[in-house]
C-alpha cells in the first residue's frame, strides 16, 4: 500500500508542477490579449481558447484532491485547448499533461489488485 500511496504523491507533484508550468503561459496570454491590447477586446476565439486552458488548469488542480475528477477535466481540457489553437504540435507537447495521470493509473491498479486480494 506504501507504493500505491507514492504513485498517488508523485501524480500531485506532477499536478502542480504541470499546473506552474501551463499556469505561466495563462497569464502570459491573459495580460498580452486582454490587458495590454492595443485592439481593444481580442476575438471571440481567443475567449473560447482561454476558456479552455483554464478548464486545463482548473482540472491539474482539482486532481490534486479528487484524483478521478481532476483526471477527466483534464484529459478534456487538454485535448479541447490544442484542437481550439490549431497547434501542429499536438498531441506532443499536450502529452506533459499524460504523466500525472499515468502515475495516477498506476496508483489505481495497485488499489485495485490489493483489494481484490
């Protein structure tokens, strides 16, 4: 049970160092289209894209207390944002977002076979 409980710990810490790290772009992208644009309010689709990495972050972050939930938001959040954007370098760069819940799966199916036993 002491190597489920590290899984578990270690898909938080990747939690919130992924959520630092997407965290830092957010509000990069929200003071360069929002409060120092030159244009005024950006594009509806910049709105629709914000909204959708905040779903990413918001999912990092509720992973960090319920494991499941925080796993699915994210999973959406992620793939919504990168098919919003366009980036060609999708699903690569998207895959940082993989290792918390990889960890997390590990920690599932650890549970799982010590309770089946």
């Amino acid at each position: 049970m002491r190597v489920a409980l590290i899984f578990l710990w270690i898909a938080r810490i990747f939690a919130l160092l992924i959520f630092l790290f997407w965290g830092a772009f957010f509000c990069e992208h929200l003071f360069e289209w929002f409060l120092h644009s030159k244009d005024g309010l950006p594009p509806v689709s910049v709105w629709f894209s914000m909204v959708l990495h905040l779903v990413m972050l918001i999912g990092l972050v509720i992973m960090l207390k319920w494991d499941r939930l925080g796993a699915f938001i994210t999973i959406l959040g992620t793939v919504a944002f990168f098919l919003s954007i366009g980036y060609h370098g999708f699903p690569f760069i998207a895959m940082i977002n993989i290792l918390p819940i990889l960890s997390l799966s590990i920690y599932w199916l650890i549970n799982y076979f010590v309770a089946r036993n």
